[in-house]
C-alpha cells in the first residue's frame, strides 16, 4: 500500500466497497451530523478553510500557498492553522522552520511556515485564537472542512480532477468523508485541479446550487538541465502518481520509481536502498519539497540523500488571476457580518 488509502478507495466501487456499505452509512450519519449540528466557536478574524471531499491529497497546502501570497500582496498578515497530521508534538504550538522537525510538527506546516505564520494545534479553536495573538488578519487552515469546530468566513473545497472522489463511498468503504449533500451545502467555493473529467459531476452540482467553481492547475518549477535526465523518482504522499506524472511533464526519464505512506518518515535502511539504487545506476534522485522537509534534521544518512535529491517545487496557479482576491474579500465580507451578529446577540 502506498498510501493510507486503500487502492479500491480509487477504483470502480467492487465487492470491498459493498462488504463495507453498512459502517459507511454509520460513518456517513456520524460525520453528517456533526457537520450539521456541532456548535461551531467564533474568532476574530476571518478563516478561510481550504478541504477537500476526501481522505487524500487534493493539492489542498499549494492552494493554501497561493491565498496567503495574494493576502500578502493586499498588505494583510495571514496566518495557518494546521492539525500538524504526522508529527508529534500535542500542544498549540508556533511553528519555527529553523528549530522544528517534520517529526515534530508534521511536514506540511513546515512548508507553511516558509510563507507565514504557522500554528498547529489538535484544538483548532485554541491554534485560531493563538494566531490571532500573532497579529494574523487572516486565518489560513489547511484541512479541517469536516471538524466543525470553527466558524468558516469561507469553505473551499479543493477537487482533483483525475481522481475525483475514487469509488464515491464513504470510509471505511470509500475516500469520501462525509456525506457529499451535507459537505456541498458547507461549502463556500469549490476548486477543480487539473485538466481531467472525475470531478465533471461534482462541478455541475456545484454550479447548479450557485457555488463558485474555480479552475487551477498544480504547475512545477522546472529545474535547471532536467530534461532527459535519468532519474529515481521517490515520494511519501497521498498520490505518488501526480508526483511521477509532474516529472515526466517536466522531461525526466523515470528508470525507477519508490513509493511510501503519506507523511512517511523514512528509516535509515530505506534511505540506503534510495542511495544505492541510484548509485548503481547513476540516477539522478528526485523528490518532492514534503519528502525534503521530512528528510531535514533526519538522522543518519537523510542529510546526504536530500543533498543529492533534486527538490520539485510546485506552485498552484488559478486560471483566473483575481480567484485568490475574489476568496479573500469574500471570506472578510463574511467576516465583517459574522462579528456584527455575534456582537449583536451579547447586546440582547
């Protein structure tokens, strides 16, 4: 298995998926209600929750990225929240690049905080009000569309477009987190990634219950002299795949290719096999900025293979260039006529 996802979770729904229908309605009605009853807390600053339908990776911490710069660029201080999924430390925590590991806080938040303030926290009520602390103007929070614990100014969900939402059922029989009726109406904004069909009907749904549809693509940063390079592709994400088709579309030619867990903190035998492999066939290693920032601080020999790996960055680009402003002014409009309610309601 090369992820936590099973691979019938991403195939035409088969006997596993029926075998496991009846604890998919219990989760179903479990998730569904706590979407829809949970008594959600108010901060004082607007939060955009960037989610996706599924367990997986949709390309929700680029999409993440890519608000915060256009926040920066409007001169506003914003701010993420992150559950810091895979790392160990269980108190709210400010996130420090140069100090913390991946083992620590998780990888993603340590890509975060290269770009802005980062908290990550298991009670995401405690991480807001921390990063309101900070003087953020603008919460960020990647993932966490399904905890209902926050009150959201905006709810975008990000959709791939070759994987959709797999098989269509709920876990366990299925990548789906909730049920798709209740998780469209808590939806602000839906973003399809990439140039394939899965998401079509999900997209219509969309637009037929007058939810915005953005478009972007996942676009690389094309290193230097790759193309026709002989590589050992290697990745511990939710969809290896997308990383060795990024590769390929960047003009490397993948001999070997290994894929591990997501957030998968390699062992010291792991990274001697990488190491000798490309050795012995003199490939180049490529990897992707997650897998890098789990490797910094490693022990052992993770040191020499992140000095040998070629690092792909990516950025998530939006066909419209106004998308990531239309979100944020939006999610501050929200904001706005949220405080106003809640101020109103303690004057009565």
């Amino acid at each position: 298995m090369v992820s936590e996802a099973p691979p019938f979770w991403w195939q035409k729904a088969g006997w596993q998926a029926w075998l496991l229908s009846p604890f998919s309605l219990l989760y179903g009605k479990v998730a569904g209600r706590r979407m829809r009853t949970a008594k959600r807390a108010s901060v004082a600053a607007p939060v955009i929750c960037i989610g996706n339908f599924t367990v997986g990776g949709a390309g929700k911490t680029p999409t993440a990225i890519a608000i915060a710069q256009a926040a920066v660029a409007r001169g506003m201080k914003p701010g993420f929240l992150s559950r810091g999924y895979g790392g160990t430390l269980d108190v709210t925590t400010l996130v420090d690049p140069q100090h913390h590991r991946a083992a620590d806080v998780g990888d993603e938040p340590l890509l975060l905080a290269r770009e802005a303030v980062t908290v990550i926290s298991r009670r995401r009520v405690e991480g807001a009000h921390r990063l309101v602390k900070e003087g953020v103007d603008l919460i960020i929070m990647d993932d966490g569309f399904q905890s209902a614990r926050l009150t959201l100014d905006y709810a975008l969900v990000v959709i791939d477009t070759v994987r959709g939402i797999g098989n269509g059922h709920l876990v366990p029989g299925g990548p789906v987190r909730a049920p798709l009726a209740e998780q469209m109406r808590q939806m602000t904004g839906l973003l399809k990634v990439g140039k394939g069909h899965a998401a079509d009907p999900l997209v219509r749904q969309a637009a037929k219950a007058a939810k915005p549809v953005f478009v972007a693509a996942i676009t690389p940063q094309e290193p230097e002299d790759f193309r026709g390079k002989r590589v050992l592709a290697f990745a511990g994400i939710a969809d290896p795949a997308k990383f060795y088709r990024t590769v390929e579309a960047l003009g490397g030619d993948i001999v070997l290719q290994r894929s591990f867990p997501d957030h998968h903190h390699f062992s010291d035998d792991e990274i001697a096999d990488l190491l000798n492999d490309a050795g012995r066939q003199n490939l180049q290693l490529v990897t992707t900025a997650k897998d890098a920032v789990r490797l910094n601080g490693h022990h052992g020999r993770a040191e020499e293979l992140l000095w040998n790996s070629q690092v792909i960055e990516i950025d998530m680009v939006f066909d419209d260039p106004n998308a990531a402003a239309t979100i944020i002014e939006t999610a501050v409009g929200n904001c706005r006529a949220r405080l106003l309610r809640d101020n109103g309601r303690s004057l009565i």
